[in-house]
C-alpha cells in the first residue's frame, strides 16, 4: 500500500514491508519507482523493516517544477529517515539516481544513517556516458498506445533485464489518460535529474564517514571499469563488490545479490 510522508517541502511516496528495529531505505534510479525493488524488498523484509520510496519526481511522489539536485534529494532523505528511521540501524540502498542520492545523504548529514550501500554511480563517470543516459532518458517520454507497446520497448531498452522486472516497470511505471499511456514519472523533472547527474560527486564521497559497500554491475556501461577503479582510489577502504552477470540494472537483474550484500553490511555493523 502506498503511504506518503512530507519531507523537505513536498510529499514523498513510499511503500513499507518488515518490521523489525532496523531499517531499509530502497532508492531507485532515473525514471523509475519504489515497484523495481519488489524482489529486494521481499528479501530484506524477512529481517527488517523496508521503505521503499519514490523519490521526487517519480511515481507517486509530488513533482515540483524545479529542485532535482543532489542537495534536493539528499534533504528528502533526510526528512524521510527522520521521520520513518527505527530504532536500530538505518541503512540507505541506492541504485544509479539514488546511489548518487545516498552518498550526498550520507555525507550532508552525519550521524543521519548507519550505513551505505550504492550501486552503480560513482564519480568520474564520463561525459560521453551521461550524454547517452540524457538521451535514452529523453526517448523514453512518450505516449504507447497500449499495454503491449509499453512493455515491447521495454524489452528492446533493457535487454538483459528479467521478464517479471520489465512487467512490473510496465504495470507501474505508467499512467493511462486520454491520449495513451504515459510515464508516471515527470519528463521535465527528469531532464533536470539527468542533468543533475553531472555534476561532480567526488566531495561527498570523499566525505562519506558510515560504512559503504560500492557495488558495480560486472557489464555496466554506466559505471565503467576506469570510473570504478578511480573511485576506489579515492576511498580505497570502502568494500567494493562486482556482481557478475549484471549490467547497469543490479537490482533488477540480480536482487540474491545485491539483497546479500545489504544484508552482510547490516550484519557487519550491528
């Protein structure tokens, strides 16, 4: 059930599941919304409490017309964690968008969570790279006639995404209105998150003072192998993690993993 919660001047969206005294945020990335996480969220739900959230712009949340910073963002997760963290540990699960989102949270706001998890976003990721993104994003604006339209492109944009991950993309990420079926999420909202995106992260990951797992999916043309190598230059005692048999899209194509991975981190500081 869809609950929403007032953070930093708007209405955040967000799903809850589990219980337990810690908890798990579950951010998504560009285009997206809290549905991606289903498998995720179910996994971690057998242990702790799980938010997941539409972050500004997407889904269910409320779409202003400007405000798509990192610093936008990392203030709606803080109204979030404040008002929806328990009283043991509070973990931050990021992919693309909200990976970037996480780590400006986490550093921003010291002592806000206990931990990070970022998957696939890093700094020096290069121009060419967030040039295609802006693109692809920007294409995905359109009215389907139908259902089926919706998810045949889906399909041919996210190749190697499992068929369940494409349907559910497909039944939430979508509005139907009188001219065909639209995206939930704002595409001027997502223009400025991509363009957003550009702008360096290298200061607040070099400020990121909680435990941080950096995850990269082994084929992601997102995060390339030079930008992952950088940033584990730049903070070489944080744990990285490559989950094979993945692309950009980690969560989705490989929930065991990345559902591992946030576990062993909760286990590793509670």
């Amino acid at each position: 059930m869809i609950q929403h919660c007032s953070s930093n001047g708007i209405e955040i969206a967000y799903a809850e599941l589990g219980q337990g005294d810690d908890t798990f945020f579950l951010l998504h990335g560009v285009t997206a919304n809290h549905q991606v996480w289903t498998p995720v969220a179910r996994a971690l739900g057998q242990r702790a409490r799980v938010i997941a959230v539409d972050q500004r712009g997407h889904g269910n949340s409320a779409k202003p017309g400007a405000g798509y910073s990192a610093e936008d963002f990392a203030g709606d997760i803080r109204g979030l964690v404040e008002a929806l963290g328990g009283e043991g540990k509070n973990v931050l699960v990021g992919h693309s968008l909200g990976s970037r989102n996480s780590i400006a949270a986490a550093s921003l706001y010291p002592g806000l969570v206990d931990g990070v998890v970022a998957i696939d976003f890093t700094p020096f990721i290069e121009t060419e790279v967030f040039d295609s993104l802006e693109a692809r994003v920007g294409a995905g604006a359109r009215t389907f006639e139908s259902v089926g339209a919706i998810e045949a492109y889906l399909h041919e944009r996210y190749a190697n995404m499992p068929h369940d991950a494409i349907m559910r993309r497909a039944e939430y990420g979508y509005r139907e209105t009188e001219k065909g079926f639209e995206p939930l999420a704002s595409p001027a909202a997502m223009l400025q998150t991509v363009q957003g995106l550009r702008a360096d992260l290298a200061g607040y990951y070099g400020a990121v003072a909680v435990p941080t797992v950096v995850v990269r999916g082994a084929e992601s043309t997102l995060v390339t192998q030079v930008a992952f190598d950088q940033s584990r230059a730049l903070r070489p005692e944080l744990q990285y993690e490559t989950v094979a048999d993945a692309d950009h899209y980690v969560p989705e194509e490989q929930p065991g993993a990345v559902s591992q991975i946030a576990l062993d981190l909760l286990d590793q500081i509670s």
